[in-house]
C-alpha cells in the first residue's frame, strides 16, 4: 500500500482508538474499513475546486450508516480529521495536522488515485482495493495537470461565490427573489460588484444603510438559484427578471417581475 495511505490509515485507527474508546470493531462498517470516496465528484474535481483529494471515510454499522471519521488531505499536505461520536450524530473531535509530503509527491499521490480508482470505475471503496503500489509516468502527470484548464469556470465560480454583493433587506428578510441585478467595477478584493434588489424599492428605501447589506454572494445564490446562470456576467451588466426563473437585459422596455420565494 502507497506510503500516504498507510500513514492515513494509521491516523484514522489512531483517532478511533483515543476518541471513541468504546466503540468495537464490530459497531464499524467492515470492521472499520477506510473508504476512498471518490463518488461524488471525482479525485480531478476535488484536486482542482475543492483543493484536497477526494476523502477517506470510516461509517458506523448501523442502519444510519453515519460517518465516525472523515479525514481529509489538502494538496499542501494538511490533514483535517472529523471524529463523531453518538453513532455520528455529534462531532466528538477536530483535528488539524499535516503530512511530510513534497508537492510533486501529492501531484503522484492524486494522479495515482485517479489513474486506479476513478479511472478504473472504483468508487467510495476501500483503499485495501487500490493497486496504489504502482509508479505514475510523466505522461500521466501533464495528463492530469493539462486538465485543469476543464475545472476554471467552476473555480473562478468557487471564488466568486466567496465576494460580497450589495443586497436589498426585501431579499435577505422580507423574502423577494432577486429582481434587478447590476454588476458594477469592484472596490476591492473581497467585491463581487453586484448589487442585487428585488425590484420594487423606492429610492429613499435604498438610501437608508439599514436596507442594504454586504453579504457573500453564494448565500444570496443559495437563497435564489435563478441568479446562478448570470453571475459571471461582466461588469456593466444591468439584468432584470422577467419570469419567475428568467432574466433579461434591461432596456427600460419592461417593468421588473417582482415575486417572492
């Protein structure tokens, strides 16, 4: 088994062992078999969005089948580890640690996984079933790194849901949907350059700092997706809803379709 793996699995055996003493072999799936879970996006994906490597999980027995540790492993070498206890209802403990790992040893541990798991239809398995004791190749490497390049718009997507937006309190407490969107030139590094309002403000509403918040764009997505499609829109873009999920250019033609969620 792959060095890093083996150094993984003894920091899961370790965590189980000092946090959840009284938890037996048999109260673990497959008696506490380390599963690669690869599943959901892939071992590329999570290299490249989430920079980490897909995790390694262990479950409990049980119907629920909650997880009783996740560790993670960032491309730096930086270990997160989640310990749950109550049957992984409750987080028990939180660990950060690392891993002594060279940068082109992690880009051989992920292109490895990858080339064994992913491309090989092994998903959420047990790390015992990677051939992981297998030497990458230069082709393989520029394969991978060449690939990135498919993961940019979600990145840049990652990133910008991060940036604060300008948000009409008639979105954020009264409940409207996104009505009016307008992308100015960002103040800063932390500015998406939106401002997002329901459409049925009146000036003065606006002029008043009580109305109007700064909050990370990605939440104000999560509380109306139909905005998702046009947030990458560059600055000078004026859009307003025209339909319950659509947007269009504001040529001053339409009044705004103003609805709540």
């Amino acid at each position: 088994m792959h060095k890093v793996l083996l150094e993984i699995k003894e920091m899961i055996n370790k965590s189980i062992s000092e946090y959840l003493p009284d938890v037996q072999g048999d109260d673990l799936e497959e008696n506490g078999n380390i599963y690669y879970m690869n599943g959901k996006n892939g071992t590329e994906f999570d290299w490249y969005v989430n920079e980490h490597i897909s995790d390694f999980m262990v479950f409990y027995n049980d119907e629920k089948n909650l997880g009783a540790v996740k560790l993670t492993l960032y491309i730096d070498g930086k270990v997160l580890i989640l310990i749950y206890g109550d049957k992984g209802n409750t987080l028990a403990q939180k660990i950060e640690t690392s891993i002594n790992i060279t940068e082109q040893e992690m880009i051989n541990l992920a292109v490895m996984l990858k080339k064994e798991a992913d491309d090989k239809r092994i998903f959420d398995k047990g790390i015992d079933q990677i051939d992981s004791d297998i030497n990458v190749s230069a082709d393989d490497i520029a394969e991978f790194q060449n690939n990135e390049k498919a993961y940019a718009k979600i990145i840049e997507r990652r990133k910008l849901f991060s940036l604060n937006a300008i948000v009409s309190a008639k979105i954020l407490r009264e409940g409207y949907k996104v009505g009016y969107m307008l992308r100015f030139e960002p103040r800063d590094g932390d500015d998406s350059g939106w401002q997002l309002l329901a459409g049925n403000e009146e000036d003065n509403y606006l002029n008043n700092v009580k109305n109007v918040s700064l909050v990370p764009l990605g939440y104000v997505c999560n509380l109306d997706p139909d905005i998702l499609k046009y947030i990458d829109y560059p600055v000078g873009t004026q859009l307003i809803r025209i339909s319950s999920h659509e947007f269009e250019a504001d040529n001053r033609s339409k009044k705004i379709y103003v609805e709540k969620r």
